[in-house]
C-alpha cells in the first residue's frame, strides 16, 4: 500500500475503518477482554464464554520485551482466534511501522501503536490508515493511539488526532504486575474528551490497565467508551458470571 494511498483515505477521518468503526461503536460503553490471563489450553471454550456472556471484543496484549520489559506473543497468535469477536490488538513494541501488515493480514480489527514508541508516530498511524481489513469488502482497521501514564496529553497535537478514531489510556505501567490503576486515570479521561471535542473529531475513549471488580464501575463513571480487562474476568473460577458483571458495570447495570 502507498502512502499516497495511505494518506487518501485518512484524510476523511476514518476512511477505510467506517465500518468497523461503526460496528464498535454499536456496541459500547462495552468492555474488552484480554486473553492472556485464560486458559491458553482451552482457548476455543475460553472465546465461546465470552460470546455467550454479550462480549464482543477480544484484547490481544503484544509485548516485544523491548518497549516494555514482558515478551507475550504475535501475529500467529491473534491469527489463530477462531471467534466472531472483534480482535482488539494493543501493539507494545518498538518502532510498529514494519509490523503493522503481519497483524492486519491476521485478521485484527483493530490496532492500537503507541504514542511513545515510533519516532514517526504520524507516519505509522497514516500507513495503517491505508491499510484494508483481512475480510476485504472496503474494511479497514480502526486505529488506536496510547500513552502511558506518565505521558502528557499534550503529545495528542491535532495532526495525530485526525488520524485516530481511538484514544487509549493506560492505568498502568506497561509490563509489570501488580500494578494499581493511577488516579490521575480519571481526570485524564476528562480531559482528553475535552481535547477530542475541541478537535471535533469522532475518537473512542479507551482505559486499560489496572481494571478490577472493585473499580470498574468508578472507571466507567467517568465516560470513557471502551474497558480493557482481562484478569477481572478469567480469574481461574467463573469468567462467565465475571463476565456478565463486567459488562454490567460498564453499562450502569446492577451487576448480579
């Protein structure tokens, strides 16, 4: 794909993406749900749970070992997710611009790079912009953006922002466990929809990381439109009812 072809179809927001932008859309306030804490073993029973329980995005968390100090798994990996569910691929690598086709050809729906990691951000999240969707038919994929906690909002100039159709922000650091969901998650979220709205552009909300039983509800309180959680579901005893209480919360539902 030329990036004449890249920046064409950018240059009308979502260009290619509708669709399944459309398609996510539809379905928040919602969640999604990382697999790396269910049982690799049994994946196939793990995604038909999530199915019946009303979710309908799968989180796929990608560590390179060098943008952040954990190795997860790649392209073959998110391939092989035999599931209706919108495949949701969260990018923790280093310079994603020579990667981005193994997972589009992977059939992800959604690709989400990082602010931090590409000298050329722009010029990353323009060529995914010209990017088709494995299934073809016009499909593209909808581009995620997101910062660490530790990374001002001000990195979301207006030219990254007309490229984005989501804003993802982390609760946590990257890569290490046992984290706490940062405070300053809640006025960030506030904050970047102020941003988004001055842009008047069309963005999701996203928070990811950090994310338990105990604080989804206050999490979605705040607005965002999309919730990464992924050990608040498959916690080795009962991902359904966990899962139907997640999707509860997030949708202001007493969560039974």
């Amino acid at each position: 794909m030329s990036d004449a072809s890249a920046s064409g179809r950018s240059a009308n927001g979502a260009g290619g993406a509708a669709d399944t932008l459309a398609r996510l859309r539809s379905l928040c306030p919602t969640v999604s749900v990382g697999t790396l804490t269910a049982d690799l073993m049994d994946l196939g029973s793990e995604l038909r749970l999530l199915e019946e329980a009303g979710v309908g995005l799968v989180h796929v968390d990608v560590m390179d070992g060098c943008f952040c100090p954990q190795m997860t798994v790649g392209p073959t990996y998110v391939k092989g997710l035999r599931t209706p569910l919108l495949k949701d691929v969260h990018l923790m690598v280093c310079e994603p611009l020579d990667k981005l086709a193994e997972y589009v050809a992977a059939g992800a729906d959604i690709i989400t790079v990082h602010v931090e990691a590409a000298v050329h951000i722009h010029r990353v999240l323009q060529r995914l912009g010209g990017m088709e969707h494995s299934a073809g038919s016009g499909r593209g994929i909808v581009r995620g953006l997101a910062l660490r906690p530790g990374t001002p909002l001000e990195f979301l100039a207006p030219s990254l922002l007309a490229e984005a159709e989501m804003i993802v922000l982390l609760g946590i650091d990257p890569g290490w466990s046992g984290q706490t969901l940062a405070p300053t998650t809640f006025s960030r979220v506030a904050r970047v929809k102020e941003m988004i709205a001055a842009a008047r552009r069309d963005i999701l909300v996203c928070v990811d990381g950090g994310i338990t039983r105990d604080n989804i509800s206050d999490v979605a309180a705040a607005g965002p439109d999309l919730i990464v959680t992924g050990s608040a579901v498959f916690d080795g005893r009962a991902a359904a009812a966990n899962a139907r209480f997640v999707l509860d919360a997030v949708r202001g539902r007493s969560a039974v």
